[in-house]
C-alpha cells in the first residue's frame, strides 16, 4: 500500500486532490530513507522502496508483516516501550538507535525515527517510521579501540560530523566532516565556545536547543537526540541532527567527556515538510469543495466524511465514524420513496465505479430530503485488493425540481395548469389503444364555452385569463381524480373520463353544464355569467363515422350549441335521429 493510498483510506479526494496525491506518493517512492507505516499495534501498512532495499522485507498479498516484531530481541523491550508510549499519544515524536532484522536474518543498525500520525479529529491513527542505516556508524565506533584513522575514515564515508566534548578543559573537538558540512575549512580554529555556537543556531529552535543540551551532556537516557538548524558559512540553514553520549565519568559518576556525531538531514526534512504541506493542502482542499464526500474501509464502514457531507447527511465526522455507509447515507427512490442501494456499498460488492443513474433522494437525519447525484469509486492497494471507497455526491435538489418544471411546462397548459393538447393527444391515443379489444370503454366530451367572448371584449383578456382559470378548476372539479380534463385551446376544453359507459359521461357532462353556468364571475364591479355545450361521444373498439373521437364530440357539441346552448349531445344520438 503507497503512503498516498495510505492516506486516501481517510479521505475523500476530489479531482483536485487527485492531481496532488501522486506528488506524496513520489516523495515516498523516492525517498533515500526508509519509510514504514504501521498500525498502532504496528501492523505494517506501507513500506517503501528503500526500506526494502536496506531491510529486504516487502509487503506480500496474504503476509501480514509485524512492524514492532522487525527489532532485535535484545532492543525490544526500549524499542516497543517508547514505540507503545508513541501510540498511546503520550509523546508525539521518537529517535533511537536499534538494530532491525533484515529479511535473510541478520541485525542491520539503525537511527529509528518514529512520529505519530492522528486523524482530522486529532485521534492517534498510525505510526510513521524513518529508518537510516547507522551501520557505518556503528563499526566506526567499534574500531575506535582500533584505529582513530579508520575510526575518522568511516565517519566522513557515512558524511557524519564528529564531536567531542572535554568537560573538565571546556574544549571541544570537531572533526573534518563536521566542518565540512558547515562550510568551516579543515585548517581552521574554531571556537567551541557555546554562546558562539548557539548564535548559529536558527532563532525558532535556540530555546529548544538551551533546554536540553545539557541532557546530552549528562546522558540523561530519556533524551535522544537534539535537532536543530544551523547557519553555514555560506547563509544558508541546514538541518541537524546532533547524537551524542558521555564515555568518561570521575568517581562520583559525574560525566566527564561526551562524544557525539551531527548529521545533515535537511533533506529528509524537507520531505516531511513537503509532506505535511501536502496533507494540508489535502485537508483545505476537502473542508473547501462544495461537494460531500465519504470515505470507508474496506467492510463499509465510514473513515472520513467532508464539512460539505456532515451538512448534507447531519452527521458530524465523529459521530460518523466507524457506522456503516448506508446508516450514515441512506438513500431513497424519487418516485417510489423505496429504500435504494449505498452506492459505496454497491462499488465495495462488485469492486467497480458505480454511479447512480436513477433518481434518488437523500434523506439527512433531520429528516430532509435532497435529491443528489452520486458516484462511488474503490480504492485498491498495489496488490489489487480493495481497501475501501470513496462516495461523491452532489446536491442537485434545485436542478431537478427546474427540471420537473419544465417537464411540466411541455405538457400543461400555463394558464390554467390543465394538461395541453399534445398531453391531451397522447392520452387519447392511450385510451384508443386500451379499447380496440372491445373490453374497454371511454367517454370523451368535448366542452365550448357559451358568451365568453362578451367577457374578453368588453373587460379585457386579463378578465378572460382569470374566467378561464375559474372554469379549468370547475371541470376539473366536476370529474374523477383519475379522468383528464384538459384546455385544447381558447375556450375549448375536452375531457376523458376512463372506464366509463355513455350513461355516466352524460351524467358528468351535465355536471359539468350546470356547474359553469353557476358561475358568478366578477369583474371590476360588473357581473358576468357564461354557460357552456358540450358533445359527447364513445371511445370503442372503433369509431364508426370515419370523423374521429375528437370530431365526432366536435360534431355533438355544434349540435348543442346549435340546439340552444348550455346543452349536452351525444353524438351516438345525435347520429340516430339524422335522417
């Protein structure tokens, strides 16, 4: 598992980020130093490419590999002690030199750096390892019984810069790579005096550096290492990493001569830094986005959810954490209200993208409902397997609610609300379908009003607009929930009643007859009553006059009006009394 899909498990990451996690994933892979990422029961999680190469452990499909089990039996007990105290949160940082086992079996030493790594929430989440091979380092000390020539030489081949403190002369020593990674020539003095060295010394970690020297000097065992940067002769800062322990004591115990070793890590600070501003970076990026996102682990539980989710979701990161996906994102259908499937679920089952292509509906644990568009993407280890998902969702409620409206718009009329004539047509064509089996018959009336162009010319088109709005509401009440009353144009209306015997369409059209002639319409002061003809004729297997449904309840509405208005005609009597 790369440090970046280390960290893509806590995190949703949207395009932009992706554009940015390749960068962490580069400063991992190419970093000199070995990096480790363990668990906080040091699972290892992600090893990199120079771990292996100074360890030779690799991370294999179905070989879980120990982190804290890589020390030698003889450094465990410190090692594990300041490891456990490290995961605990009782400290945030850790250095020492121990010895790891490399993967043929021998003990390979190191300068073992260990940083603890929380989530968004602050809680300890993993451990950070760098590993640096103090091997060199280690056979110099050896053979400094030997030879001070080898001991020198060894020292300057790992770029170590040697110190030696003589506490009873106040002297110190500096050895050649000492200087030379300072920029301080091999022949000259330098003056050892600490007042000078500490105003080399960056001003941010001068007081660090006062606080604690004095415990290197003492070997005080709970004090490790100081790390601070220093100005060179050439004004640029460098980062040190100062080791170092007494090996001479008088009778009382009271140290006498402190040996120690400085070396430059400004480039391995450079990669943390790098990497905590990428983090960062990271976590702006995800807080700013307007889009929510989810992140789970690979059972479906929640790791991470953005500002924008708890918003959308009312679930607050912390509470989110750990619950399953579908109890934190539950999610219903537009039209049925029927539960749907978590998309993050869905994408964890089948170990593909998924994206939600029907309208549904997230409903928030206040109980509000938004409609959104989702997708859901696994995220998968080097290896292939599926570690977890992230879900993308957007909230779209006032995109699709503009879109049923103008859905709506195509199919009803705008004055009045009633469906137009092109919904009129297809559901005419529906009823005519549904009779041609002879099972089934419909009523169709056709409705004209009577005296209302008195109404437009002499109080204007706004008294007709209102007027027709009143008599779309008095069809509309007249029939059944499930019959469509419909506006053809102008004053004209049509109405199919589904399912309905001659008889009965009479009944409604007569209904409806006297309903519109109730009608008291005032305008500006001035009363105005209309009436209304309507035909009505019979939707069968067939229609026997060659006219048409719609022309043959035309056709028995001119004969209404014809007949003296305010009148129903069927158009199947109305045929039987022609000659």
């Amino acid at each position: 598992m790369s440090l970046a899909r280390t960290a893509q498990r806590r995190v949703t990451r949207p395009r932009r980020t992706q554009r940015a996690v390749p960068v962490l994933s580069r400063l991992a892979e190419i970093a000199p130093v070995g990096m480790l990422v363990t668990g906080l029961d040091g699972a290892v999680r992600y090893l990199n490419p120079a771990f292996t190469r100074l360890l030779g452990h690799k991370l294999e499909v179905g070989h879980n590999l120990d982190g804290f089990g890589l020390i030698h039996p003889d450094d465990t007990g410190a090692a594990r002690q300041h490891l456990v105290r490290l995961a605990r949160g009782e400290t945030t940082h850790y250095r020492g030199e121990h010895r790891l086992i490399h993967a043929d079996g021998h003990p390979i030493w190191v300068m073992l750096a260990a940083a603890l790594s929380t989530d968004d929430d602050g809680h300890p989440d993993c451990l950070i390892l760098q590993v640096t091979s103090i091997e060199l380092q280690k056979r110099a000390e050896e053979a400094l019984a030997y030879s001070e020539s080898r001991w020198n030489h060894a020292l300057e081949g790992a770029r170590q810069g040697v110190w030696d403190h003589d506490i009873r002369r106040d002297t110190m020593f500096y050895s050649r790579m000492w200087r030379k990674m300072r920029g301080i020539p091999a022949d000259e003095e330098v003056d050892g005096d600490q007042v000078k060295w500490l105003q080399r010394i960056h001003p941010e970690d001068r007081p660090h550096v006062m606080a604690n020297v004095h415990r290197q000097d003492q070997g005080d065992n709970s004090f490790d290492a100081l790390e601070y940067r220093e100005l060179t002769r050439d004004g640029r800062y460098i980062w040190i990493l100062s080791r170092g322990r007494p090996v001479e004591w008088d009778e009382s115990g009271e140290p006498l001569r402190t040996i120690g070793t400085d070396t430059d890590i400004t480039y391995l600070k450079t990669v943390e830094q790098e990497l905590a501003a990428e983090k960062e970076r990271l976590r702006v990026t995800l807080e700013a986005i307007a889009d929510g996102m989810i992140a789970t682990d690979g059972e479906g539980r929640v790791t991470f959810i953005n500002p924008a989710a708890e918003r959308f979701t009312g679930f607050s990161a912390a509470e989110a954490k750990g619950l399953l996906a579908e109890a934190v994102f539950p999610l219903r259908h537009a039209h049925s209200n029927e539960a749907a499937p978590c998309p993050a679920v869905a994408c964890l089952t089948h170990r593909q993208a998924m994206e939600v292509e029907d309208e549904v509906v997230l409903v928030s644990r206040d109980g509000q409902a938004r409609d959104i568009r989702c997708s859901a993407s696994p995220v998968t280890t080097p290896d292939g397997k599926v570690s977890g998902a992230v879900l993308v969702f957007q909230d779209i409620t006032q995109s699709r609610a503009l879109q049923r409206q103008l859905v709506h718009s195509a199919s009803h009329d705008v004055l009045t609300g009633l469906p137009n004539r092109a919904a009129f047509d297809r559901a005419m064509s529906t009823a005519m379908t549904s009779a041609r089996d002879g099972q089934r018959q419909h009523c169709l009336l056709y409705v004209d009003l009577d005296r209302f162009k008195p109404v437009n010319d002499t109080a204007g088109h706004a008294a007709g607009d209102a007027l027709l709005k009143q008599v779309a509401e008095t069809i509309r009440g007249a029939c059944r929930g499930h019959d469509l009353a419909a506006r053809l144009g102008g004053d004209e209306f049509a109405v199919l009643l589904e399912d309905c015997p001659l008889a009965n369409g009479r009944k409604v059209a007569e209904k409806i007859v006297r309903a519109i002639a109730s009608l008291a319409f005032s305008w500006n002061g001035r009363l105005y009553r209309i009436g209304a003809s309507i035909g009505v004729t019979v939707i069968k297997s067939r229609s026997e006059s060659g006219l048409g449904y719609l022309g043959e309840a035309d056709a028995a509405c001119y004969a209404a009006k014809a007949g003296g208005r305010g009148q129903v005609v069927c158009f199947a009597e109305m045929t039987v009394d022609q000659p």
